[in-house]
C-alpha cells in the first residue's frame, strides 16, 4: 500500500464534509455582498471568507469545534468585521447542539495584517457564551499552546474536545507560519504557504525546509484537502489575477491535493538554491528580495487594477486577468 492511501475506497473513516463549486469574492455588486460568506463544510467545521468588496486580499478564515472548545485560524484582513458573523455563527451552532458556551480559542496561520487585522475586535468581543482565549501570533505564544520544545523542526498538538489538532511549523512565508492538521476531516490548513496562487516567498530555505517537512508529516495520514488562505489563480491553468483583484468570477477552486506538496519540492529542489519566479498549472513560486525588486512591477499592477475595481464595484462586469 501506498503512503496516505486508504486500503478501500470507503472514505478512510474521515469525518465528511463538503466545498462549494464557487465562493463569492468582491461583486458583481458590492451592496449585495455580505461582509463575510459563511460555510459549513460539516456541522463542526466552517470556513468563512471575507468579501472582496471589504479587502482585495479575500482571505479565507476556519472555523473549528471540538468538544471542549472551539478554534478560529486568523481573524481576517483590514475592514474585515468578522466579529458580528462569528458571533452569529457560534450562538447559531450553540443553539443547534443545545449548548449554552463554547470557549473559543483564537490562533493565526502567520503575523501578517491580513490575517490579524481582526485581532483587536475578536480580542474586544466580551460575550459569556463565548469565553476567549487570545494567542498572539508570535513563535514563542504559538509554540507554548501547541506545546511545540523545538521550533520549527518539532510538531504539536491541541485538543479540542474528542478532536486532535495537529500543528507543523513552516517558516518561510513567515517566521511564525503554522499548518494545521485536523484528524477528524484529515484537511491541513497551510495559511499562505500554499495555496492556489502566488506563494511569496520570503526565506528560501526556510520554505524549502518547511515544504519537506509537510511531506514527511503527511506521508502516512490521509489528506482530503489541501486548504489555504487565498485564491489567486483563475481556473484557467498558469494564470492567476493581478495583485489588488476584488472581483474573481473565474477562480480556481480552493483545495489543493497533497501531489502539490510533491510539484512544489520538485520545483523548488530543480533552484539548486537560487530562487526563481517560475508559475505551475495551480500555483507560482513568488521568491522576493533585492534581486526582484527592479523587475518587480506588483506596484503598478495593483494601483491599476484597484483603480478600475473600485470604480467598477457597484456593477462588475468586466473584470480583468492579466
């Protein structure tokens, strides 16, 4: 038998669940978009996303229960409101269990603002069904809760409740970015490491390092999804949208097999150490540094494309792909 394969095709004994076919991103027409788009990818696992009409960045946040507790991976990007809808969605899911609390534990994927612009305002949510517990997005905060001693070579955990959370630290991206594994559904988490789009890479070798130690974790568990934090690519293969797109009608879907683990090594062991720019069919290596810095015209691209979204995001009907 093959390494994360399961003997039968019955489902593995993974807790099932299931993804859109679409997700809203930023229109057609803003003031119809809801802040956030909420889906229950099972009774005890949601994924949220901030609309676009909010913030280009369209960050993707998780939502995830246990028996004991609850966890939220990140808190959003800038003007992202989460914390009416994660209100809601919790008191929803206390009435449909016939719970009167569910103590939240909030976490992040990494430091970066798009993913912690929220903090203050889950950290200012003061409502007793939902007692809080704020971890920083710093090494030392997350290595202390998922009892990580060796940061980032060792792996950790935290239950939930009846259900393991399996965390592996991938510096790279950031130097506090962390995967998450949950057992029950076999999805990783992998924030902004890897997802369909365009994976900025800061440290080499440290994404280098991080990548193989995804595959090694990953080896002889299953993976049902592969699940970032973005969706930049379009469906059309090697082309993603232009940096500062709020309105994606042609997006990629957001999950991601375990063979991408595998194309990313392959690629990024092809360097021999020397960083490039290079796009596959779901993703592109997006090294960045000095040695970009004059070719890079990210800048343009974005003040161009969010100068005609905004002005378009009442009625969106010609975006633009690159």
């Amino acid at each position: 038998m093959l390494p994360a394969q399961s003997p039968n095709p019955d489902g593995g004994g993974v807790q099932r669940g299931t993804l859109p076919l679409t997700w809203s991103t930023g229109g057609p027409k803003c003031l119809e978009m809801p802040e956030w788009q909420v889906h229950e990818y099972n009774p005890e696992f949601f994924i949220l996303r901030q609309s676009g009409c909010t913030d280009f960045e369209k960050p993707f946040v998780y939502l995830i229960f246990g028996e004991k507790r609850a966890l939220l991976y990140d808190t959003g990007s800038r003007n992202g409101n989460l914390a009416p809808t994660l209100q809601r969605v919790m008191h929803l899911w206390l009435l449909r269990n016939h719970r009167t609390s569910m103590p939240l534990v909030v976490v992040h994927s990494h430091s970066h603002s798009d993913h912690t612009a929220g903090d203050t305002d889950i950290q200012a949510l003061t409502d007793p069904a939902i007692p809080i517990t704020f971890i920083a997005a710093n090494v030392e905060a997350t290595k202390a809760l998922y009892g990580i001693v060796n940061w980032p070579e060792d792996t950790g955990s935290i239950d939930l409740g009846d259900r393991v959370i399996d965390a592996v630290p991938i510096p790279g991206h950031d130097t506090v970015s962390v995967a998450l594994y949950d057992r029950k559904t076999a999805v990783l988490l992998t924030g902004d490491s890897v997802y369909p789009g365009r994976l900025y890479i800061r440290d080499f070798d440290a994404f280098t390092k991080s990548n193989q130690r995804l595959m090694r974790f990953t080896q002889d568990k299953l993976v049902t999804h592969i699940l970032g934090c973005h969706i930049e690519e379009t469906r059309t293969p090697f082309l993603d949208y232009p940096v500062g797109t709020i309105y994606q009608p042609d997006e990629h879907e957001l999950s991601l097999s375990r063979g991408v683990l595998l194309e990313m090594q392959s690629a990024l062991d092809g360097m021999h150490g020397t960083p490039r720019r290079v796009a596959y069919a779901d993703f592109s290596l997006w090294p960045s540094g000095p040695a970009f810095r004059a070719a890079d015209k990210s800048q343009d691209t974005f003040k161009t494309t969010q100068e005609y979204q905004l002005k378009h995001m009442w009625d969106q009907t010609a975006p633009t792909t690159k």
